[in-house]
C-alpha cells in the first residue's frame, strides 16, 4: 500500500458566465510510505488544490485519490485522522490563545484524551523551540514563530501524512535550517511529507522525489540529485574577461539559448548537447583563460522545464 495514489484527478472551479477554470487535469501520482517528496510549480499550477483534496478539504471533480488505501471521497472521516495539514499564512491560529492552548484545542478536535493532549503539546513545544513562550499569546508571535507553531499544530493529531504547504514561508535561516532537520526525523518515524515549495535548496535539501507541476498536469517526477542528469543538455559556461568582438559571435554558436554579461563576468545558457563544448572551444581561440562548466540546478531544471511564469524561485 502506498501513502498516496492518485489516479486521473481532476478539480474545475466554476466560474458565472466563463468556462470552468481547471485547477487539475488528469493528475497521477504515487507516494510511498516514508517518502518525503517534494511538489514545485508556480503560482496556480496545482499544488494547493492537489494537498486540498488529499487532506479532504475540496472535493475532485473527477478521477481518485487515495490516502493509504482509504478513498478521500468514500471514506472521508478516516483520512482525517491519518492526515496532519499545514497551509502557508496565518490561518487555524488563534492569536487571543497561547501557543500551549492552541494545540490543546487542536489536540481536543482529535478527541485525543486531555493527559495525552498536554503531554503531546509539550513535546511538540520543545520540538519546535517554542516552550519559552509557550503560555504567550499567538498575537504576540513573530511570523516566523508562529509557522513553527503551524507545524506543531499539523502534528497533534500524529498523522502517518503530513502535508506541508510552503512551510518556510516567514522562517529565519537558522529556523529553515531547524525545520529541514525535523522533517528528517518525521520520515525516520516511518511519516510520509508532502511539500509544496518553490525554494529549490529546500527540495535539494530534504526531498527524496520532487514532481514538477504546471497547469494541472505532472511534468515529471526524480530525484531531485538526478533531475539535472535528464536535461543535461543544459550546461552553463562562465568566463571571465571575454573580448567584446567574441561575445555576438557566442550567440551564433548553435545550442546556444542566451549570452549574458555583468562586469567581467559573461554567462552562456546552452540547450543542446555538446553546444557547451564549441562555446568552451571558442572561447579557448579567443585567448580565455578562466572559464567553467556546469550541470544545471534544480532551479535552472524547474526554469527549463516550466518556464518563467512570473513565480518567484529561490
């Protein structure tokens, strides 16, 4: 059994006097158990809606979802409790609360006993590095703060999913890097992560399998160290000091997508194989002397890939 199956998901949001807008078309994927896996996309490609419906929160309109084993239409009031949300902002905070109240609420929505709801908010407290303002109100919290809090409170339920919607949004480096350690000790639990993010080092960093996403569809799914392996005819050639009269003749070289320069550095954007080799070449009868190659990143992928569509990548 996996931890997630979905299969031709589709969801349509209505719209008075235009066609629907397609949120998901066709959508198949497949997690399995323990798996931390990343979903990158930009603005409006899917990925909230997709974590919606895995977490009951919107029904699809076509197609099935599955959440170990259990269909999230059918069998709704199961799902729930093997899955633990945390949506990007603000909301399911309560900022008249404390931090400790918050999770008893939430720890009382689980219909979790009251000694166990205490202990559980305890160790979430500490986990999270919150137990020193644990009896302050929420209002009271940094934004960073109070997505740590999110993240506590998307684990009282002790869900075997934990779905996290843009969990860095608002966190310091040193909580960044904080939330990367936990979410490694949530899969050697034996959880499994759902991300959404666009922060590329973060799904470098903590994924396991990362699925790129646009307009409702599955572009493609890896390993984000061997994304860059598929396309590498993408290379990227950095030089230094290169001679004016040789930089319009780079961007005549075939396979080459753009020519760039800043300073004394110039930046050559390739996408065909071996077109990184005749620029290297050229550059090399020029008299260039300092100069480097390299496999795109995962951020270089995603642009690629899905192109710039206005989302903002780290």
């Amino acid at each position: 059994m996996d931890a997630v199956e979905v299969a031709g998901l589709g969801r349509e949001y209505a719209r008075r006097r235009q066609p629907p807008r397609v949120a998901l078309a066709g959508f198949d994927l497949t997690v399995p158990v323990g798996e931390v896996h990343g979903l990158l996309g930009p603005n409006g490609a899917g990925k909230t809606t997709l974590c919606k419906i895995l977490s009951t929160v919107l029904l699809p309109t076509s197609g099935t979802a599955r959440v170990f084993g259990r269909d999230v239409v059918t069998d709704t009031k199961a799902v729930r409790t093997l899955v633990g949300v945390v949506f990007g902002g603000e909301r399911g905070l309560y900022g008249r609360l404390t931090a400790r109240q918050n999770l008893l609420y939430w720890s009382a929505l689980y219909r979790q006993p009251r000694a166990v709801g205490r202990a559980r908010a305890d160790r979430l407290l500490e986990r999270l590095g919150l137990t020193g303002r644990a009896d302050e109100r929420v209002e009271t919290f940094s934004r960073g703060m109070k997505q740590r809090l999110h993240l506590a409170r998307g684990l009282v339920g002790d869900p075997r999913l934990v779905i996290l919607d843009e969990p860095t949004v608002g966190m310091d480096p040193v909580a960044a890097k904080d939330f990367r350690s936990l979410v490694r000790e949530l899969r050697d639990e034996g959880r499994t992560v759902l991300i959404t993010t666009h922060d590329m080092a973060e799904a470098e960093a903590v994924c396991d399998r990362v699925s790129l996403i646009d307009g409702g569809k599955l572009l493609a799914t890896e390993d984000p160290r061997t994304i860059g392996g598929w396309l590498t005819k993408y290379e990227r050639v950095v030089a230094e000091d290169v001679p004016r009269e040789v930089l319009a003749s780079l961007s005549s070289v075939p396979g080459v997508r753009g020519v760039s320069t800043e300073d004394r550095t110039t930046v050559v954007e390739t996408e065909a194989r071996g077109a990184a080799g005749a620029v290297v070449q050229a550059l090399v009868r020029a008299g260039v002397t300092t100069m480097s190659t390299g496999r795109p990143s995962l951020a270089d992928v995603y642009l690629h890939v899905i192109g710039d569509r206005g989302s903002v990548v780290r």
